[in-house]
C-alpha cells in the first residue's frame, strides 16, 4: 500500500512542503495516468514505457514498494512489445487513485 512515509522524510516536519509535495502529485498522477491508458489502448507500447517510468516516480515518493516492482517490470515489458502486467498494472493505479483521495 502506499504511504508517506518517504515524504514525510523528505518534509523533515515542514508541512508547508509536505503540502506542496503531495499537491504536485495530486495534480500529476491523473494527467499521467490517461496519457499512459491512452497510449496502451492504442498499442504504442514504447510510449506507455516511458508513461511508466513517469508514473514510477510518483510511486517511489509514494512508498508503494510492491507497486513499484511491478511498474519496473512492466515498463522493461513494454519496452519489448509486451504488455503481460497490464492489468496487474491497472491495479496498481487505482490504488494509488484511492490514496490521493484520501490525503
């Protein structure tokens, strides 16, 4: 699951910059995931690789530890035309969805 664990780390106590941190990824991850839905469902899977890569970042901040497995092994999949993790993939994006809506 994920977590802040990371950005509260990173925040050191300064809420202010908690703030600002989960903002941008609240503002981030929904952009980010469409164009990535978008591009699997048009098959450009060289693209929705580099859609992961992005989408991996936003994962690691969020401490989501499994997730972030599964996003690197999809992203080196779709980098050989392999879409295997797409589903498990789907599942990893709404979790991450119902966490931000919940901070």
């Amino acid at each position: 699951m994920p977590n802040l664990t990371y950005i509260n780390k990173l925040s050191n106590g300064d809420e202010n910059f908690k703030k600002r941190l989960i903002d941008v990824i609240k503002f981030e991850f929904p952009t980010e995931k469409n164009i990535y839905q978008e591009n699997i469902k048009l098959k450009n899977y060289q693209i929705a690789a580099e859609n992961v890569h992005k989408i991996k970042h936003k994962i690691s901040i969020l401490s989501f530890k499994k997730g972030y497995k599964l996003a690197s092994k999809h992203e080196n999949n779709l980098k050989e035309n392999n879409n295997n993790f797409e589903q498990e993939f789907e599942e990893v994006l709404k979790t991450i969805t119902s966490f931000l809506s919940l901070i």
